[in-house]
C-alpha cells in the first residue's frame, strides 16, 4: 500500500481500476473535492505509474473475496468502475470462492456482451452494500460537449459518413456488441467488438481505400447503464485515428467520456482531425 491519502472514512471512494491514466484523473478529482479515495488496482491492466500517488492495492480480476475485503476494510461504500478492462475466459479468470458465488449469482449474464456483463456486476455490487457511481459523476467536466471541438470540421462526405457510422454503431449496441465502428466512403471498414477502440483502429489502418479517410463514431450501447464503461476517448485516440488515416472522430455529445479534452484537442489539431460532439437530434435522425 502507498499514497499520501487521509485515513479512510465512510466517505471513502473506492476505485475499481482498469488500464489507462483516466482512473488517476477520477481519484485526483475526488480528492480535491476532499473525499479519500481507494484504488484496487486490476492485475495486468492497472497501470503502477497512475495508481502510485494514491492508497491502493492490486488484485487479480477473479480474486472477488480479496477486492471486496479491502473496499471493506477501506470503508468504501460508492464504487467507480474505471479504465478499459479485457474480459478474460473462465480458464483464465480462475475465481476464488467469493469470486464463484458472485459468478453464480450474475448467472448468464457472465456469457453476454459486456453491458450486459457489467450490469449484472453493479447489481450484485449493490447487494453487497456498495453504490456504483459513474466516473462522470465524480469528473463532472469529463463529459464531452455537442459540436465541433477543433480547427478542422467534416465537410459532406464526411458528415455522410457519420450518419452512415450513426445506424451501424446503434444497431452494434442493441445487440450488446460495442460501441463504435469506422466508415469510409460509406463503406464499413470495421466493427469494435472484444478488441476495443485501439486494436480496431489499427485494423483499419490496413483497410482503409484510395481517397478521402474515413471517420470513427463512438456511442453510447441503447439502454446501456451508464455507470460502468460508458464510451471513453483520449489522446492515444486521436493519434491511433491519424495513423489510421482517419479525418476524425465523432462521439455521443453527454455521453462519452473524454480523457483529459484539451490535449484531446492539441492532439486533434496536430494532426489536423476533426472531433464532434454529436447532439440527440442528430442521434435521434440516424436510427
């Protein structure tokens, strides 16, 4: 255990922590808003460097009777689950005890897409005495705007290609699939499924077609609990969308997460791509 944190008190915030550097920007949040703050760090996704300044523990994933005793002995009660987590297999989840009859109680929903998957999860959580929180709630500013963030705009084709983006990514989401995918030209490049945003951006890199880029969408799944896994972009984004040969990137407006917005933006614009903040009438026109 490291950090300079103040001793835990019932008003300790509990921090379930993925990859990525968005779970130290929760608990840095939380902190100058004067609430302690407790890291359990997910083994072989949770990043060292991110969780260092804070109190924290590492756990393996399947290891659910540890998690729970440490949150406890922290006195946490509102949990934020944060930061990209690959769902492994259940050879290589290898529960404990606890982590089985947690796994029994979510019943199939341990074999459905991960919203399906996650709310699950968050209902077990609150019967167990924890309150699941949106990282949003605590990072009020994390919440992207409606309209065009950069220098650079889509010109027609590609505002056609974000509609286009539009239908594909919500019906993706109906299904529990994921929650964005890439066109060009009107052309579907690619699909996020398991592999999450980066890997499929790279996969479209050896996709993409003659002419003008294409454009990555992410939205928010239909009916998806928005307390767990909400859409989240950062810079690594926008650099894996040049590399990709993209002209930008569009995102549900209220409903995805932007890592820190303005390197986002210098990102954007370095690179001359377009980022927007797609509005509910917009949204509403491409179902």
């Amino acid at each position: 255990m490291s950090g300079d944190q103040p001793a835990p008190d019932n008003r300790t915030l509990g921090i379930l922590a993925g990859g990525g550097a968005f779970p130290g920007q929760v608990a840095a949040a939380a902190r100058a808003a004067g609430r302690a703050v407790f890291l359990v760090g997910l083994e072989g996704y949770a990043e060292p460097a991110v969780l260092a300044p804070f109190t924290h523990e590492f756990a393996r994933i399947g290891a659910a009777g540890r998690i729970l005793a440490l949150l406890r002995a922290h006195k946490c009660r509102d949990l934020v689950l944060v930061g990209p987590v690959r769902r492994p297999s259940i050879l290589d989840l290898r529960p404990d005890a606890e982590g089985a009859r947690i796994l029994a109680r979510i019943g199939r929903a341990a074999f459905a897409g991960d919203d399906g998957l996650l709310a699950a999860v968050v209902r077990v959580l609150g019967t167990e005495g924890f309150r699941v929180i949106g990282a949003h709630e605590v990072l009020t500013e994390a919440l992207g705007p409606a309209g065009l963030l950069t220098v650079a705009g889509p010109d027609a084709q590609a505002s056609a290609d974000i509609d286009r983006a539009i239908k594909v990514a919500q019906a993706l989401g109906a299904v529990d699939v994921g929650q964005g995918c890439v066109v060009q030209q009107g052309i579907v490049l690619c699909v996020e499924a398991i592999e999450g945003t980066d890997a499929m951006l790279e996969r479209a890199s050896g996709l993409k077609r003659p002419g003008p880029g294409g454009v990555l969408v992410k939205l928010v799944k239909p009916g998806q609990d928005r307390r767990a896994d909400l859409p989240t972009i950062g810079p690594g984004t926008m650099e894996a969308a040049s590399r990709a040969g993209l002209r930008g990137v569009a995102f549900e407006a209220g409903g995805t997460i932007l890592a820190d917005q303005p390197a986002m933006v210098a990102a954007a614009d370095r690179y001359g791509l377009f980022l927007l903040g797609i509005g509910p009438e917009r949204m509403t026109e491409g179902k």
